[in-house]
C-alpha cells in the first residue's frame, strides 16, 4: 500500500515539480544569454565611451597646439614673449611637458625647454600624417611615467610645414583609463597599435607597463580582429591569475590604438549566478514544499482507505462490533458510511442465524431425547403394565427386571451422554494393548452387525500397540464408530477394524462400506448435536473426538460419497506395559 | 519515498552548491627580503650607506622623528662639568656579530678613530670641540670638551659601532653574509632589540631610481628605497604594493646671493618672498608630494615653534615694497621684459622637478616685474658655482636632518673648521647658531630655535619653497610593525611577513 503513497507522490511531483524544474532550466538558459549579451554591451559601451575621451583628448591638444602656434606663426612677438607664452601653456597644461616651435627646416623657433629640445623632434617632421598630425610611440619617461610626442603642421601645407611639437605626458590619459571600473574588479587597458600597453586599469598589472610589456596572446588577437575590420563578439578567456576574464574592445580613431574592457566573469554574471542561486533556492523550497504538502495530503487520503481496509479485516476476523470512523465529506466517507451499515446487518443477519441454528438444535436435540428415551420409557411402561397382571409369574417378574434393568441402563447412558457434553467425562489412564481394547469392542459389536446383515471383522496389528488410554471411554469411542458404520452401511455391506504401529504412534481405522458424509459436511460431523442420521441427539462423535484428544490423540475422517468412510484415530505409543504383563 | 525526497533534496543541493564562487589562496610569503636600490642618474646620495648602517651596525646614540636623541647601544647619558663632559653608560646585552659584548674597551677604538678622521678633514663637525675620549670602566666612556656642544649627541648618531679590528662585524639587527655579487645579510639571533623576523636582506643596486623601481614592478625586489613622485600615484590602488610617504629633512630653498646690488636688500629678498605662491609650488610641480617650507628648521622638531611668523603670498604686497623700495618697473631693451630688476636663476636640470619649479617661480616673479632668468646647471655645476660665489640665486635641495649641525654648517658664514657649503654672503643667523650649538637646556634650545626662525623670517637669505616627501615602495607581503618613526626605514628589523589571510584582506 505504501507504493500507493509513492505514487501519489510521484504523480505530485511529475504534475507539480517538474514544469516548475523545466520552467526553471529554460529561465537558467535565457537568463544566462541576456545576461552575457546585457554586461558585453555595456562593456562595450565603456569602452567605446574611453576610445572616443580618448580620440577627444587627443583632439583637444591639436586643438590647443595649432591655436598656440597659429597665435606665435600670425603675430610679431619678441622670442622671450614666444617662449613665456609656450612657458605658460606647459605651466597651464599639465599633460604639456615641453612645446616647440619649428620652422620647415626643423630649426627651434621657439620652446618652452629652458635647456635644448631634444635632437630627435627635428625628425618628426618627415613622418607627417596625412590625417593632420603625428602621434610618436608611446615611451616611459624617468618617472616611468607614459609619454608621447605629438607633432602638428601648421601652415604651409604638407610640402613645406612648420611644426608644432609638444611632449605630452600621458598621465592624464591614464588617469582617465585608471578611473574607469566595470564593477569593483573590472577594469580598463590601452594599448597602442604594436599591442605595447599603454595603461592598465588594474593596479595590480601596472608593472607590464613599466616594463614595456605587450598585450596578452587574447588581448593582442582581439586587437588584431578589430584591425582587421571585423566586429570582434566579446571574448573569454583565462588570466594569468587564473581568473576567466570577458573581454569587449573599441577602437580609437586617432592615434591607432584600441581600448579593451576587461571583467572576470564571476563578476560580470554575478546578477545571473544569484539569480541563478535565487531561483534554485526557490524551485528546492516549491520542490520539498510540494513533497511534503503531497505526502501529508497522501498520508490523510490514504488513511482513511487503510482504515477501511483495517476494519475490513478486523470484521473478517470475526470482529463484528468493528467499525470505521472517516473525516470529511467525500465519497470515501460515503464509502465509509456504507460499510458501516453493511455491517450493522451482517451482525443482524448473524444474530437471525444463530437464532435459527439454536431452534433447529433444540428441536433436533428434543427429537432426539424423544427418539432415545421414548422407546425405554414405552418398553418400561408397557412391562409394567403386564407385571400388574402377570405380578404372580415368577418368570415374568424376571423378564421385568432384566427388561427395566436394560432400559433403564439405555436411558442412563443417553443421559451421561447429554451430561458428558456439558462437562468432560473423567479418565483413568492405564497402559492398555489397543488391539485388545478394539478386539472386545468389535466382539461386542458382533451381534449388531449380524442384525443388520452386515461383516464386521478386524485386521489387527502384529505387535501389540500400548497407549495410556482408559479402557471404557476407549470402547465407547470404538463402538461409537462401529455403530454409526453400521448404520451407514447397507445390508451385505462390510466394516473392518484395523490397527497399525507408525512408529511412536498407534492408528485405529474404522472403514465401512457405506453410503459416505459428503464433503461439506465432513468439518461438521465432530460437532455437538450433529448428525446425518434423521434421529439421534448426534453426540457420539463428538463424545468420541473429545474422549480421543483427552488421550492425546486425534481423530480424522475422509469419505466419498457411494463408496464408505474411513475413521482414522491416532494415539502416541508409550513405553510402559501393563502391570499385569509386567508382573 | 524517503529515496524521492533524499534524490530530489541532495539534486537541489548539488544545483545549489554549483552555484558557489571560489577563491584561490595566495602562496605562502617568504622571509628573505630583497631591497632595490637607485644609484646612479641624478640623485644627491643613493642612501645606500644610511641602509646598510641600519641594517648593520647601530650606533651609541640615535635620532628620533622629533629630534630628540634617544638610546641604542648606550642607554643612557648624562653631562657634567658644566657641559665639558659627557659620559656615556653602554647597554648590558649588545653584541657583535661575532658574540663579543660590546664594552668601552670595543666601543674607544671607535670614537678615537672617528674623532681622528674628523680632525683630519676640514669638517670637525660634533667633534670639534672634544678634546678626549677615554673609558672609566667597562661600561663607561668619557668624552671631555674644551667647551659645551650640543651637536655633539648628534654627531654620536653618525658614529656606527663597528668591531675595530673587523669592518664586517658590525652590531646591527643583520650580519653581512657577502659583498658580491650584491650585498646579502642574514639576521642576527642576538640583536639586543629583539631578534628581526626576516630571515635575510638582500641589497640588489641598480643603474637608477627608474631601474629598481621597473625591478619592482616586475617583482624582483620587494621594495625600492624611493618612489618617484609621480610614480606614487601610479602605485594606488594596488594590493601587491603598499607605498609609505614621509616628509623628508631636505627643503627647497630659492637662495640668494647678497652680493647681488638688489638681492642684498632685505626689502627686495621680503618682495621676492610674499610675492611667490609656495602651495603652486607644492601643488603644481610637486604634485602634492611636499609640504610648505618657511625656513630651514625640521618641522617636527621638538624645539620648532609654531608661533613663528611666516610669509603669505601676497604679490600686491610684493608690488608696494618694491616700489617703496625705490625698484620701479623699467623699459626694457630691445628683446627683453620690461621688469624692476633682473637676476639670473641657477636650477638643478637633472631633476625635472626643479625645472617646473623654476618655471613656476620665472612666472610668478614676472608678474610683480621680476625678470628672473633661468639656467640649467648640472648637479656637478651646480655646487662649484654656489661653491664659488658664482650666482645671483639658485635652486637647490638642502639637507637639514632632523637637527641642526646641517643647518647651522649650511647657514653660518664660512669660519674654520666648517667646510665651504655655500657663500652667499649671509651672516644674518651666525650668533643665533653659536647659541644653539651651545645650548644645554630645552630651554635655551628653543629659545634660540625661535630666534632662528624670527632672524629667517626678518632678514631671510633665501626663499624656502617646500620641504619634500619621499616614498618608499615596500611589497604588501610584509607588515611594517611599529611606525612611530614616520620613515620606515629606522625600523626595518621589525618587519614581518603578513599572513596570507591578511594579505587577502588587504
């Protein structure tokens, strides 16, 4: 029955949990690929916002650069007023650590140096860009700090330039890389177009900076996809800490450098991983809420059914006053309902039964008394109505007494019966030969089956069988048997007594010829007042059976209908022999 | 039914506990320490002497933050016989490496030694006026003066204790394991301030300052003796790296030459001072790192008075006392500024620093009619030409220490026995630092010390800009312990590796 409960359970679970467990798993899906697509785009939104601060603060020098050099080109200032107005802007702009002026032959018009520029600026003149001005190699200052050098022409054109150079000290720029915080782990880099890094927002890697480090095998071919044209998707890949790193990369549009975003993913998909954990935390609360509602609720329904079934049982074990209390107002309450009433009258019906088995017993017991005591009582009253007129014959008065005596002793064997029924019969146990004991009693029996044109003999066992039996109470039960054998059986019919040794035990069997008890009488027949016969109160048997289990044995029966019925006693040997053989 | 509910409990778990983060340990510290030094490019000292002293031989007396003079091998000190004489009681317990304790019998050879170097050179310095040293006992020795000087103590600071008959046994917290190829050091068990927790010291030197700090960076050394500037914000944020800054004893002064027929003028040297902005200086070229000088005595001295009066940048003020001081603006010639007078500026090129600061100063000073020219001189120049009174003003950086010898040898006019650091021309302070040299008492110390800082504010002979900071980079696996001492190095032989839970935490 507990598979019931299971099943119950399980049809719980598959109607119930299940979806929520495949909804859930669709939801992880989803969320996972919005989320990944929701931080990378926002990745890379901050980093294409750094490559255009970038492009813009690269422009603001050009512009502040050409408007320093238009003002020194288009007035007539004496070269201490150009040198303290290129002074002041270095001192005005700090990412401006020298500012030169040059005229197209590359000779120093004018600079903010106090000492002699540097030789090589006279060289950045041949590298012009034709996008307008001229972005050196980044390189570390003494400070190990990110510098460049910016070239810009002023008028003259391409052909014949003067130039603008100003020494620019990164630190801005890398303040501005520096600033920039996806998260509280992510950060920002910048590399230049030879993938050298130029600034890295974790201070933790700053010294590949310092030591002039290039870009990481993912990072520099991220950069190389980007050169190549192509939208480069967000990348993973594994750190040097060991760390899974989501990359996104934008490109700066002067100089030719790239900004790449970096975030480990444990951060960047920190809001799915709680969701994530949120929503198995929630579908594992539904999952064992729905358990365990489902199996309390199991348990209360399939209560009630193995309540009926225990009073089912109960009932079928006789126990008729069983009755099945169920809750609520439902069809197995109705179900309940209805089984109590069903008992209700089966205890009726029972009590009709034993009423009727009660009087038919008491009218076959009557009739029996009337059929066993009517004749001795007939026979005595009609000898004594003879011995009032033949009270003078010696003879007669005789007869009288031996017929009284007789009848009398019919009667009071009828009442031992009626009294041995109601309370067992005393024994007297002596070692007793059974072969002797079921010899007399056959002799005894002799004339009766003569009477009824019957044989009765005996086929007794070699040895003699010694049981500690009472010797009267055993002849009862073998005449007994006889008797209802001779009765059974018809004229010309056959009865054999026999005895055999099994061992420690000693058998008597009883076979007739006679008409057979049918089968469903046969568990009866040892019953009190029961008879096949139509008189008789039908106590022999049942004398019989008691007298034999009083000594330890037992009695059975087999029968066939039409062809006899076979008595089989069964009594355990004993040890001891007769005092008499003894002696 | 158990089982469904176990199965489908132990799945949720597992579901739950994939959702878990982890974290990876860090590896274990070591106890060996490495230590980059800077010695070439454009530094006035490497600092290399000053580090192995600490690492390897203390000395009588030390100096503390304030300037107080407190105990090391002697623990105590008294004077007698009116300032002439000073006994020096040595600690029970020190040893040389070698397991000698140290005793007067060890510690004379020292002194008379130091002493006879002093009086070989042309600097006595605080020994100038002992006239003997000698031991009264075992734990006594006796220094006796032809006349009280304070200096002395100090001068007992720059002694180290080294085994006379064995240069390499010193009395530090470390002993030297070799020289070559680079100078190692291993603790020494029974340093008599307590056994070091860092197992070795290795000095690694390197071309310059930029070299051992790329070293740094690439994690060969766990710490650079000093940070550049602007390197230190580069530093911030950093977990692997902690970086510790500390006001400096070196001040930035703008020294004139009173030779010079307006630098001389006392009027026109107060111009010159209000109409400078000291925090532009500190702000702009020195990012910050440096604190406002307003003249040449340690502000955290003990004797430094606070009440003394200072300068504020004032370049209205500056304009007035020009003009009353008779320095009108006046046309100029063809190519140059009109300005009230001209003078030309000496600076340190070597350090960019001061280059800026010149420019800063350049601006500044135009702008009340000072046309102050500059010139670049290398550092070699630049103390022959201050050396030679070959100058109009120049901008430099000037040891003070946490006491006053330095002061009193830098501004005190040339006399015998005090090597030539400069010749200005200044006298003004030379009586004020007779009676700090010859001070007994707190008293008269700080007397004298608020006369000092009076006589610089009224007759200064220079314009002192900023007193400078210096940083040291020191490697996040070790705890630096005690920082009473605000520069790190005085207590190098506490430090300890940091726990790994620690380290995570930082």
């Amino acid at each position: 029955m507990k598979s019931i409960t299971s099943r119950f359970v399980l049809l719980i679970v598959t109607a119930a949990v299940l979806p929520l467990v495949l909804y859930g798993f669709v939801s992880f899906r989803s969320l996972r690929a919005g989320t990944e697509e929701s931080v990378a785009k926002g990745n890379l939104a901050v980093a294409q916002q750094i490559a255009k601060r970038i492009s813009l603060y690269f422009e603001n020098n050009l512009r502040v650069l050409t408007s320093i050099g238009t003002e020194l080109r288009n007035t007539q200032l004496e070269p201490w007023q150009q040198t303290r107005i290129l002074r002041n802007h270095v001192l005005d702009f700090r990412e401006f650590r020298h500012i030169t002026l040059l005229d197209a032959g590359g000779r120093v018009l004018a600079t903010s140096r106090i000492a002699q520029p540097d030789a090589d600026l006279a060289d950045l003149p041949q590298s012009g860009s034709a996008e307008g001005f001229f972005v050196a190699p980044p390189h570390l200052d003494s400070d190990s700090l990110p510098t460049t050098t910016i070239a810009v022409p002023l008028g003259g054109g391409l052909q014949d330039p003067s130039w603008i150079v100003a020494e620019i000290s990164l630190e801005e720029l890398w303040r501005t890389v520096d600033s920039i915080h996806v998260g509280s782990e992510g950060y920002a880099l910048l590399m230049d177009g030879s993938d050298t890094l130029i600034a890295h927002g974790n201070p933790n890697d700053k010294g590949l900076i310092a030591s002039g480090a290039k870009a990481s095998e993912s990072e520099r071919r991220l950069a190389a996809a980007m050169r190549e044209g192509t939208e480069p998707a967000p990348k993973k890949f594994t750190d040097a800490r060991g760390r899974e790193i989501l990359a996104v990369i934008a490109q700066v549009s002067r100089p030719d450098w790239t900004v790449i975003v970096e975030q480990p993913t444990s951060e960047a998909f920190a809001v799915y991983s709680e969701l994530q954990r949120q929503l198995i935390i929630a579908i594992g609360v539904a999952l064992l809420g729905t358990l365990v509602v489902g199996w309390f609720w199991a348990r209360s329904f399939i209560s009630r059914i193995f309540a009926l079934t225990k009073v089912t049982r109960a009932i079928a074990d006789g126990k008729l006053d069983a009755r099945v209390a169920l809750s609520g107002n439902d069809e197995i309450m109705q179900l309940g309902t209805a089984f109590n009433s069903m008992t209700d009258r089966l205890v009726e019906l029972q009590e009709d039964v034993r009423k009727q088995e009660r009087q038919a017993m008491f009218g076959r017991i009557a009739a029996g008394l009337v059929h066993d005591l009517s004749h001795p009582i007939q026979n005595i009253g009609n000898s004594c109505k003879l011995i009032q007129k033949m009270f003078e014959d010696a003879e007669y008065r005789e007869t009288f007494k031996r017929t009284v005596d007789r009848e009398l002793v019919i009667i009071k064997r009828v009442l031992d019966d009626l009294r041995n029924i109601a309370r067992p019969i005393p024994l007297e146990r002596f070692v007793v030969d059974v072969n002797r004991s079921v010899a007399e009693s056959v002799e005894a029996m002799q004339p009766h089956a003569e009477t009824a044109g019957l044989t009765l003999q005996t086929e007794l066992s070699d040895q003699p069988g010694y049981i500690e039996g009472d010797v009267f109470a055993l002849g009862r039960v073998y005449r007994n048997l006889i008797l209802n054998a001779i009765q059974a059986t018809a004229p010309g019919g056959r009865i054999v007594v026999s005895t055999d040794l099994h061992g420690d035990r000693v058998q008597v069997r009883v076979d007739d010829t006679g008409c057979g008890i049918p089968q469903q009488r046969l568990g009866a027949i040892f019953e009190d007042f029961m008879t096949t016969k139509r008189r008789g109160l039908g106590l022999g048997l049942a004398i019989s059976k008691k007298i034999v289990e009083q000594l330890g044995g037992n009695v059975t029966v087999t029968s066939e209908v039409g062809k006899g019925t076979t008595f089989v006693i069964d009594f355990p040997r004993t040890r001891a022999r007769p005092m008499l053989v003894a002696g | 039914m158990r089982c469904v509910l176990v199965v489908c409990l132990a799945g949720a778990g597992l579901m739950a506990s994939g959702a878990c983060r982890r974290e990876t340990a860090r590896p274990q510290s070591q106890v060996s320490f490495r230590i980059g030094m800077g010695l070439g490019g454009t530094s006035l000292q490497s600092g290399l002497p000053v580090l192995i002293n600490m690492l390897f031989a203390d000395s009588l007396i030390a100096v503390g933050w304030n300037g107080r003079p407190t105990p090391r091998l002697a623990e105590s000190w008294t004077w007698e016989d009116d300032g002439r004489t000073l006994r020096l009681f040595l600690r029970a317990g020190a040893t040389f490496h070698d397991g000698r304790p140290v005793t007067s019998d060890e510690v004379l050879p020292v002194l008379q030694r130091a002493l006879k170097e002093a009086r070989n050179t042309d600097y006595f310095g605080g020994f100038a006026y002992v006239e003997s040293v000698e031991a009264s006992d075992d734990r006594t020795i006796v220094l006796r003066l032809s006349r009280p000087d304070a200096f002395l103590l100090n001068e007992l600071t720059n002694t180290t204790i080294v085994a006379s008959d064995d240069p390499n046994v010193g009395t530090g917290p470390f002993r030297i394991v070799t020289r070559v190829p680079h100078l190692e050091f291993e603790r020494y068990g029974r340093y008599y301030r307590g056994v070091p927790a860092i197992e070795r010291v290795e000095i690694a030197t390197y071309e310059s300052q930029r070299s051992a700090w790329a070293a740094m960076m690439r994690g060969e050394v766990d710490m650079v003796q000093e940070v550049a500037r602007e390197s230190v914000d580069f530093l911030q944020g950093s977990s692997e790296i902690e970086t510790y800054s500390s006001l400096k004893p070196f001040y930035i002064p703008l020294v004139f030459n009173l030779r010079h027929p307006i630098l001389g003028r006392v009027e026109a040297r107060r111009a010159v001072t209000e109409a400078i902005d000291r925090s532009q200086i500190v702000g702009d070229a020195m990012r910050s790192h440096g604190r406002i000088a307003d003249d040449p005595v340690w502000p955290s001295h003990w004797a430094y008075s606070t009440a003394a009066r200072r300068y504020t940048y004032n370049p209205v003020a500056a304009r007035l006392r020009l003009d009353a001081a008779g320095l009108p603006i006046r046309s100029a010639a063809p190519g140059q500024m009109a300005s009230r007078f001209h003078f030309t500026c000496l600076f340190w090129s070597e350090d960019p620093q001061f280059e800026r600061i010149a420019l800063l100063l350049q601006r500044q000073l135009s702008d009340v009619g000072v046309d102050m020219a500059l010139e670049p001189a290398t550092l070699r120049n630049l103390i022959k030409r201050i050396g030679a009174n070959d100058f109009d003003a120049y901008l430099f950086q000037v040891n003070s220490g946490r006491s006053f010898d330095w002061t009193y040898r830098y501004w005190h006019s040339p006399q015998p026995g005090i090597p030539l650091m400069q010749d200005s021309g200044y006298a003004g302070a030379d009586a004020i630092l007779e009676r700090l040299r010859a001070a007994r008492s707190d008293n008269e110390t700080r007397t004298a010390v608020a006369d000092l800082q009076q006589r610089f504010y009224e007759d200064a002979p220079a314009v002192f800009l900023a007193w400078q900071e210096t940083t040291r980079a020191v490697d996040a696996r070790f705890s630096l312990g005690d920082r009473t001492n605000l520069d790190i190095f005085a207590n190098i032989w506490q430090w300890r590796p940091v726990e790994p839970t620690r380290r995570a935490a930082r």
